[in-house]
C-alpha cells in the first residue's frame, strides 16, 4: 500500500514537470513568434531604412544580438524538449510499474479467492477443528511419553536400590554361614 501510494506521488510529480515542460515550450513557441515577427520587421524595413540612413554598425549590432537571442531561444526549446521526452519517459516508466503492481495484486486477490473456495471443499471445511484436535492428541502423547520416561527412570533406581539391597543380604547370609562351618 505504501508502495503504491509512493508510485503515485512519483507519477504526479513527473505529471507535473511534464505540464511545467510544456508550459515552457509554449513561451519558447510564443518568443520564437515574437521573435520571428520582429525579424521579419526589421527585414521589411531594412531597404526603407537603408534609403534615408547610411548603413550604421547599430544595425549590425541588432542583427548580431537578434541573431544570437534567435540562437539561445531554439537551445533552449531543444533542452525543454529534451526535459520533456525525459518527463515523459519517467511517466511511461512509472505507468508500467502502476500496470505491473496492478497486475500483481490481481494475480494475488485471485488466489487468495481459490484457495477461500478451496477451504470450503468437504475435506477442508473442519480442518481448523481436525488440526486442534491433532494438536491436543499430539501434546498428551507427549505428555505421556514423558511420564513413561520419568517412570521408567524411578522404576530403574527402584530396581537398582532393590538390587543392592538384596545382594547386600546374600552376602551378609552367606559370610555368616560361611563363618558357621
């Protein structure tokens, strides 16, 4: 969820700097015109102008300074087209991702689907009863089995204990017969 949410900050963001992108394309578009209808102007009235002027280095200077100003204008459209193929890219990269995760949670709330019909099936539909009931046959047999060891262990020192007892009375019985005779 909070991937998803993260997916989709990320594709507003990139949304946004794609309409920031073709905003600035559209003042570059609108400057390029201005510029362009300013040139021209100053085309047509260059043989009007030429007629009553001598030739001046200010207009030299002009057409340097519109010449270079028409240069930066089309480097800067070429790099807010660059920016925005690079947005849109991002855009189509995070689509993708969207699609994909889509994909993926469809995939999941499917199978989480077959296998709630598959618990309803006959052989499953007491197998949360059945497995307690393992679970507590289980532990008394482990219960058991530990008793049986605990018995077991007593019963061998009993054993042992009545062992040495009575070895310890045969051999007393058989000193004092032995002694006897």
């Amino acid at each position: 969820m909070h991937e998803r949410m993260q997916v989709e900050m990320a594709h507003q963001q990139e949304a946004r700097e794609v309409q920031d992108a073709l905003t600035l394309r559209a003042k570059l578009a609108t400057l390029s015109t201005h510029l362009s209808h300013t040139l021209s102007l100053l085309f047509e009235l260059q043989p009007a102008l030429s007629h009553t002027m001598p030739p001046s280095p200010t207009l030299a200077v002009v057409r340097r300074h519109v010449h270079e100003e028409d240069r930066r204008a089309q480097q800067q459209v070429r790099e807010v087209e660059r920016r925005v193929q690079e947005a849109t890219q991002r855009c189509e990269m995070t689509r993708s991702q969207i699609d994909r995760s889509a994909g993926q949670l469809q995939a999941l709330k499917t199978q989480r689907l077959q296998q709630e019909r598959d618990l309803q099936e006959p052989k499953y539909r007491n197998v949360e009863r059945e497995w307690t009931e393992a679970q507590i046959k289980m532990k008394t047999l482990q219960m058991a089995n530990e008793d049986m060891l605990k018995y077991r262990d007593a019963l061998e020192n009993v054993l042992l204990n009545y062992h040495s007892v009575k070895m310890q009375s045969l051999n007393a019985t058989m000193r004092e017969l032995w002694q006897r005779t």
